[in-house]
C-alpha cells in the first residue's frame, strides 16, 4: 500500500520530510505529512529537525525488520 511505498522510499533514499515523501509518491502534502508521523509512530523514522529532516532509525538494507515492503 501507499505507507509501505513511502517506508520504501525513505530506506532506500535514505531522507525523509514531508516535502520529500510528498514529491516521490506525487500525493498532497496531507498525506504525506499523515504517513510520515505514522513512520515515526511506528519507529522508522526521527522527529522532525529545525529544517523538517529526520533521521532514519532502522537499517535499509536487506534487513528491515518487522515490515513487509513487498512490491
């Protein structure tokens, strides 16, 4: 689903904003901000720096823990 693509990129990329994820899954910036407080809900990623960055808390190379990033 869209959280699991936006998990994806993130790893992959290894940043994270809501500006970010907003322009590389092309959704609103709503929801873009909506899946990255689930990221960091869940643990993924950091709380949001004075710039809006945050750090990536779990690896992303093969092992990615307990989430299923299945295409």
């Amino acid at each position: 689903d869209l959280y699991d693509r936006a998990v994806a990129v993130v790893l992959r990329d290894k940043k994270c904003s809501t500006s970010y994820v907003q322009r590389r899954l092309q959704v609103g910036y709503n929801k873009a901000a909506s899946l990255v407080e689930r990221m960091e809900k869940e643990g993924v990623v950091g709380p949001a720096n004075h710039a809006g960055k945050r750090q990536i808390l779990v690896g992303g190379g093969g092992d990615r823990g307990a989430f299923d990033l299945a295409d």
